[in-house]
C-alpha cells in the first residue's frame, strides 16, 4: 500500500470511529443532548463507553502513527517490506474498533498489535535509510 493512500485511510477510519460515537451517543441520549451546551450529566452504558474510547485511543494513536507514515511518503522510501507494513498497519487500525466495540477481553489487541508494531518496524526502516 502507498503512504499516503494508507494515510488518506487512516483518516477516513477515523472519521468513520468519530461518526460511529455521535450517531450513537444521538440515538441513545437523543438529538437535544448532543445539540445543548449545557449537557446534562449521564451515565453511558459500556457499549457507550467502548465507542468513546475506542475514538479516544484512534485520536492518541494517530499522533505517532501519521508523522512516521508522513515522512516515509515525504522521503520517498520505497522498501516493500515498508509497504506491506502500512497496509498491515491500516487493517490493524480497521479492524481495532470493531474489536474493541465487541467487548471481548482483550480482542482490540489483535487490532493495536498489528497497527503498533508496523509502525515501529517503519520507524525502523526510516532510521536505516535516514
């Protein structure tokens, strides 16, 4: 996979994670709650809870994962291995929510191994070919 079509999905992802939390949080709170500045205080079920930190965690994890494939795009590296590595990091970070969102123990870390370990083996190869 190019650099920057697996950033171009990574950001569609999170769109898609951001768009999952709102409709949600609309369909269960209703139109009002998201639309009030001042929102009353609610306890989310766990599905809730799982939908906004399976969010929180693609936000966090994009601050280390686009910058390493922003200079492999920028740098014009072009390794295979690193190719293959940002496709794997882009379907670790796909199927991550939906892993997470199924409130199976520990099932999301399939999804964050994948994603985080490609990124350290592009960290890598950036290093050697810096």
């Amino acid at each position: 996979m190019e650099f920057t079509t697996a950033l171009f999905s990574l950001g569609l992802i999170t769109v898609l994670m951001l768009n999952v939390e709102v409709l949600y949080t609309y369909a269960t709170q209703g139109l009002g709650f998201g639309m009030a500045s001042n929102r009353p205080k609610v306890e989310f079920s766990a599905l809730a809870q799982r939908i906004k930190n399976a969010y929180g965690n693609q936000v966090e994890s994009m601050t280390y994962t686009m910058p390493v494939l922003a200079a492999a795009a920028l740098s014009g590296l072009e390794h295979s291995g690193a190719e293959t590595a940002a496709l794997v990091l882009v379907l670790g970070r796909a199927i991550y929510g939906p892993l997470y969102y199924s409130g199976i123990p520990y099932a999301r870390l399939v999804g964050f191994g994948m994603a985080t370990l490609s990124t350290i083996y592009l960290l890598a190869i950036l290093a050697l070919n810096f």
